[in-house]
C-alpha cells in the first residue's frame, strides 16, 4: 500500500463519519450527504497520487463534499429551495472547516435524527451505524446476522422515511430524550463493537476511530443526562473495555485473549474512571440495566491482578441478573462460559450445546465449544469446531488466534 493509499483509508475511518455529520445536519438530506461525501472520497483517489496529500485532508474532504452536494442540488430542479440554502453555507478552499465543538455537535444531531421514534429499532440502529458509524452495509449486516441485501434496503426505506416525514436534525429537548437515548445508546454499543473486533476486510483488527467516536459520543450524552443510569453504564462498559486495547493483540498479529493479556499494558487511568462510574450507579440504590450490568462484569474483571483472582462467581451472579433482562442466545452463551470458570468444562459445554440452532453461524460459539471439548480432551471434535470458527471469523487476528489453537492440538 503506498503513502497515499494509506492516508486515504486513515482518513476514511477518520472523517467519514464527520463530513457526513457536517453534510446532512447542514442540507437536511442524508442522500446527497453520503453520495457527496463518497463522491469526495473518489475525488481524493484520483487527485491525491497526482498532486499530493493535502495539508488539511479533513478540510480538503469536507470542502470537496460540500461542492459535490451543491452540484448535485443545483442539478435537482425540484429542490430549488435546498438550492438556496446551500448557497448561504458555500465556503471555498480557502476557508476553514467548522470547529470541533460544532462538528460533535453536528454529530450529535445527526445520531438523534437517524434514532428517531418514527423509525423501527433495526432501522434506527442500521441507519446510525452507516451514517454516523461509517460502517458499510456487509459490516452491518454482520453486526445484525442478516443478508446484506435486505440491510441494504432496511437503510434506504430508513432515509426516504425521514425525508418524507421531514423529522429534523436537531437534539431533542430535555423531556424528548428519554424515548430515544436507548436506540441511541444501541447504535453506540453496535459501533463500539466493531471497532473493538473490526469485521471488515482489509482493516485493522481494533479500530481505534469507531471506539473513539463511540466514547466520544457517550460522553456527550453523559453530559445530557448524568443521571441516566445506561448512558452512565455504558460510557463505564466502553472504557473499562477500550483500557485493554493495547494488550488485546500481540506484535504478530493475533488477538490475545482475556487470560493472557499483559495486564501492565492496561490503562490505568481509564480503568479508573470506569470503576468510578460503576460505583457511582452502585450507591444510587436503582435497579441496573443491560449496560449497568455489562459495565459492572468488565470492572470485576479490570479489578483482577492476574487471571486466577477473576471472582468468577460474581461475574455468573451479574449475568444470572442480565440473563432475567437480555434473554439472547449471546448472552446465554457469555455465562455459560462464566460457569465453565466455577463449574467445570462439562457443565458449561452442555449449556451451550443447547444454543447450537441459535448460534450455529456465529463464529463465537464454535470457538467456545472447541476450548471447552478442548479442556475435556475430545480433540476431533475440538478441531472441527475450531475450523468452523476459523471460516466464520470476520476477523484477521482472531482468526489467526483460532488458527494457533487449533494447530497446538495433539
């Protein structure tokens, strides 16, 4: 990959999400804001090699997207008014793209308006991860376990629905936000994911971009509602989880697991400020929620010096608590490997066994059965659950993880 190549992936992952934030928020129109933002990044492929990385390429991307858009309205009769209006937020190369502060803020808006009660759950969360998240649809459609094809259409139903409707871009007020923090908080923990553990092809196996844009948001709603337990638990989850980023995958390429990571490499400080909200939502008195209960399994975890401290049995009675709110099949698979700790392989092997028509083409579950036939000494059937596991990791560390696993077998 050369120089130019590089900036233009870095910059995808990096200002995709902004200059379509600046774009809709500011022609009220998240058609034109993702074409002309792709239609952007386009330009930058065949201009870049020829005349070279520009000094500001965020600037430069949102200047170029900003004239494609207006192009693309000027050549839309019917939308004469949208013309106008584009015209009075023109600015040429010269001028200075807006600041940080506007840009969350168009971010934002942006996440509130894809979240919006007129649209269904699967739409809010589909449409946010795209245009706010950047993901493509195959990563979305991973995310959800659906055809690619059918997300695709659950995204354009989603923003001819709210052109149609004419739902605006702006922050609800104080007592609109309760109904739509949850579908909010959805999306943030679906974009978080995938840059925990990036599914897409030819990317890094951590992205950095998406968990930080994800934090970066939670605080902002953090800041909105401080004492909404959920937007608290999960800014909490997102830290105590983003503090193990250095230690989760080894100069060789490969994802390390929890119990043999390098916990010197873990950060400190965010490990602190994520045990500082767990308790705070402890002493409130109030009945956790889903994110709450996550937050408070990855602090027990983080509390551990090494692997053979884990209070294990506190993790099994915190998921024996979300299991009563998420009845998913991934959760009931997260605790049995929770039991597996306290109650042996065996046990945990036939809890998950009657997941299998839940979970077949989920790579985790195959990756969890082959460790626990593994530990229990059934080394056929372990490799060939680790070869399913292997075909359906989507990503390159992991699989290279499974891979050594299944290698080191006798």
């Amino acid at each position: 990959m050369t120089d130019v190549e590089r900036a233009i992936t870095r910059a995808h992952h990096e200002e995709w999400a902004r200059v379509v934030a600046v774009l809709a928020t500011r022609f009220g129109d998240l058609d034109v804001a993702e074409e002309a933002t792709a239609d952007a990044f386009a330009t930058a492929v065949a201009r870049w090699p020829v005349d070279g990385i520009p000094p500001n390429a965020g600037g430069w991307l949102t200047t170029t997207a900003m004239r494609k858009a207006i192009d693309r309205l000027r050549r839309e009769r019917k939308r004469e008014e949208k013309q106008e209006a584009a015209q009075m937020y023109y600015f040429d190369e010269q001028r200075a793209p807006a600041d940080d502060g506007d840009i969350e803020d168009e971010r934002l808006r942006l996440i509130f308006t894809c979240c919006h009660p007129a649209l269904s759950m699967e739409s809010r969360v589909a449409l946010t991860l795209r245009m706010v998240g950047g993901l493509t649809v195959p990563e979305i459609a991973r995310a959800f376990l659906a055809q690619e094809t059918a997300m695709a259409q659950r995204i354009t139903r989603a923003k001819s629905k709210i052109r149609v409707a004419n739902i605006p871009f702006r922050v609800p007020e104080a007592d609109e936000l309760p109904p739509r923090v949850s579908s909010v908080l959805a999306v943030l923990y679906l974009v978080f994911n995938e840059g925990y553990l990036a599914t897409g092809s030819g990317t890094d196996p951590i992205r950095h971009d998406l968990t930080a844009e994800s934090i970066r948001i939670a605080r902002l709603l953090h800041a909105l509602m401080p004492d909404d337990g959920e937007v608290t638990g999960l800014l909490a989850l997102m830290l105590l989880s983003e503090a193990r980023r250095a230690a989760r995958v080894s100069p060789g390429g490969e994802l390390v697991p929890l119990d043999e990571q390098d916990r010197a490499l873990w950060d400190a400080t965010l490990i602190a400020e994520g045990h500082r909200l767990v308790r705070g939502r402890l002493t409130a008195g109030i009945a956790p929620g889903r994110y709450q209960i996550l937050a408070a399994i990855n602090a027990v975890h983080t509390s551990a010096r090494n692997p053979d401290d884990t209070e294990w049995w506190q993790v099994v009675a915190l998921y024996d608590q979300l299991v009563a709110l998420d009845s998913s099949p991934i959760v009931a698979l997260n605790r049995a490997i929770a039991i597996g700790e306290v109650e042996g392989a065996g046990v945990a092997l036939a809890l998950i066994d009657g997941l299998q028509r839940q979970l077949s083409d989920y790579h985790a579950y195959h990756a969890t059965r082959a460790e626990l036939l593994r530990r229990l000494g059934r080394v056929d059937e372990s490799r060939g659950a680790y070869d399913r596991a292997i075909a359906l990791a989507g990503n390159v560390a992991e699989a290279r993880h499974l891979g050594r696993r299944r290698d080191q077998l006798p």
